[in-house]
C-alpha cells in the first residue's frame, strides 16, 4: 500500500506544479488586467502588455505553418452532400455569416469548407463609393489607422512594428535606386516621392465569418510583389496587441506601386488558419509552401519590356483572397 | 488574415473611420 501511494504521489507531482504554476500565472496576469482597468477607470493610460521575447519565442516554435497546410488539406476534403448543411450551418453560427449576401445561397453547393470560405457576394451587396478616392479594400475590423511617423507603423494603438522591416529593402524600382544612393533620408522619407506630401496608413482584421476576397482600394499601378514566407500566428485583434511586430513575423504579400498622390502599397498577411493568399493577376504567386527560409522574401516585377506600367487597378476591382491552410 | 494598406497623400487627407469599426468593402476610407 505504502509503495502504491508513492507512486501515485511520484505522478501527481508533476502535475501538481503544473496546475500550481498554470493558476499561478492565470492568477496574476488577472491581476495585472484588474490594475490596469482601475488605472483605465481613473483616466489613466496604460500602455498594451506586449509579450516578452520568449513568450514570442514560444510561440514561434509552434509549427503554425505545417498546422496550417494540415487544416487546409482537411477543408479541401469533398464532403458528402448531407453533411454539408450542418457543418456549414454550424460555422455560419459560429461566425456569424450572413449568407443573405452570398452570391449562392444554397450551402449544398459548395463541396468543402474552403470552397464554402471562398464564397463570392451579390453583385449589389456592397456598392463601391464613388466619391472618396481610398475604399475598404475587405470587409472587416479597422484596427488602426494614421500617418507612419518615425518610421514606426502602429498595428494596434501603442504596439508599433518598423515600417522598412515590413516592406523591406527598399529596391523594387530602378527610379527608387537611383533616388536611394542620393538620399540620406529615412526609409520612410524614400518613399515619400512627392514634396508636402505624408505616409498613411490601415490596417483591417477580416474575422473568420467575413467575406474574404480583398479588391483593389483605389486606381493605381501595381508595379511590384514582394512575398515574405514567414511564421502563421494568428492576427485576432488580442494577439496584434500582445505580440510586437506581429505583421513582421507573419507570412505576406506586399504589392506596391503607384498611384495619382505616389506610392501605394497593399499587404496581405496570412494568419494560422488562412495561411495561403492569393492574387489572381499573379499565377507565379505560391504561399504557405514547405519550403521556406526564414527572414527571406522573393520579389517579382509585373513590369517588363512589353508592359512598362505594371498593372493597372481600378477602384474595387477583384485583386485577391484569402484562402484556408 | 489582415490588409495592411500604406500610401502616400497630400497632408490634407483625412480618414473617416474610427478603430474598431466595423467597414465593408467599398466603403470610404478617406478623403482629401
């Protein structure tokens, strides 16, 4: 009995401290939310609790993007027609879909969840203003929006990541090179091409639930892709305020080129569960692929002998989507 | 997923949504 009740002692141990360290740090980072709400409550500011270097870390070493490749072979799987209706009908509850919008109505039409994510809407069901020269590309959250000073974009109120981190080098133009060998200005100041003029920026959240094509937001010319492989955290609004230079770290496509004001640029950055993007002018394009060495990117110019504007978008015209896994 | 839109613009330009906001595609932005 005595040896029994040791050894079952030995294998609680361990959960023990777990259980005592798990409540422990449960118990203070309540704490922590508990002071800053009182501070919030006496109109005091408090800057966002951004995650240590090894939380970070942590993080990172989850293997996001093989979970990612993972969840999206599952939703590739055709499903049998009379499961259809109760898994998308539990997704659309969950997410909260209006599917009154969705060009097909019908859930039995779409084969899997990633056909089913893809859907497209009515071509009514979201009007393209025609009197303001910059449009919501999406549909979703806006999570922070400005002028980029210092260098410094912010992804939510007070949590900045570094602009020439997230473009990187700034190279995609020969006229650009040329303009950088002369300029010993800042990154932000390079690209910047007009004098009096400033940097702008948006950042949207599209929700699991939301329509997840993006088209174009304005008129311009594309005249650059550059495609960052990169880790696949996610980008709810709670991680982007948790993880500094979040947008950095993940997976994106960054088009840039120009438009009537100068340089305008869209980025699409991938997350765990939309991990793959697509841009339907670019079949060169693949993201979300096995292969991938960190801090690397490839660049592709859709400006050549025969096509010296790049790609002409107009306003709301169909420019990508977001796809699962 | 999230659209990261950086641009250049006349000093003037001004947005008119708020943080948090819901928007819809083709829905302004801003203006000048």
């Amino acid at each position: 009995l005595h040896a029994a009740s040791v050894g079952v002692v030995a294998r609680l141990r361990p959960l023990h401290v777990l259980l005592a360290t798990g409540s422990g740090y449960l118990g203070y980072s309540q704490y922590g939310r508990y002071k800053d709400r009182e501070l919030e409550r006496q109109g005091i500011e408090v800057p966002p609790r951004v995650a240590h270097e090894v939380q970070v870390a942590l993080y990172k070493s989850i293997p996001t993007r093989l979970l990612s490749r993972a969840w999206g072979r599952l939703n590739q799987v055709e499903l049998p027609t009379w499961l259809r209706k109760p898994v998308y009908s539990l997704y659309i509850w969950t997410f909260g879909v209006n599917m009154k919008e969705a060009a097909v109505e019908e859930l039995h039409h779409y084969r899997n969840l990633s056909e089913f994510f893809r859907r497209k809407l009515k071509p009514q069901a979201r009007p393209v203003c025609d009197s303001h020269c910059v449009i919501s590309p999406s549909d979703g959250k806006i999570l922070h929006f400005g002028r980029v000073k210092n260098c410094e974009v912010e992804q939510v109120k007070g949590v900045t990541y570094s602009l020439e981190t997230f473009l990187g080098p700034h190279t995609w133009t020969d006229l650009n090179i040329k303009k950088s060998e002369d300029d010993t200005g800042s990154f932000q100041d390079l690209l910047v091409t007009k004098e009096g003029n400033e940097l702008f920026h948006c950042v949207i959240y599209l929700a699991p639930g939301d329509y997840h094509c993006f088209h174009s937001p304005a008129d311009w010319r594309v005249a650059h892709r550059r495609h960052f492989p990169g880790s696949l955290m996610s980008v709810n609004p709670g991680v982007a305020r948790w993880i500094k230079e979040l947008f950095c770290h993940n997976e994106r496509v960054v088009l840039s080129g120009e438009w009537t004001h100068g340089f305008f640029s869209l980025t699409a950055v991938g997350a765990t569960n939309v991990g793959s993007i697509r841009i339907y002018f670019d079949r060169e394009l693949h993201t979300n692929s096995p292969r991938y060495s960190k801090g690397s990117f490839n660049d592709f110019s859709y400006i050549s002998n025969n096509n010296k504007d790049g790609v002409t978008m107009q306003k709301g015209e169909h420019l990508g989507e977001f796809n699962l896994g | 997923s999230t659209i990261v839109l950086l641009f250049e613009a006349p000093k003037d330009f001004t947005f008119n949504i708020s943080a948090g906001q819901k928007i819809r595609f083709g829905e302004a932005l801003g203006t000048m």
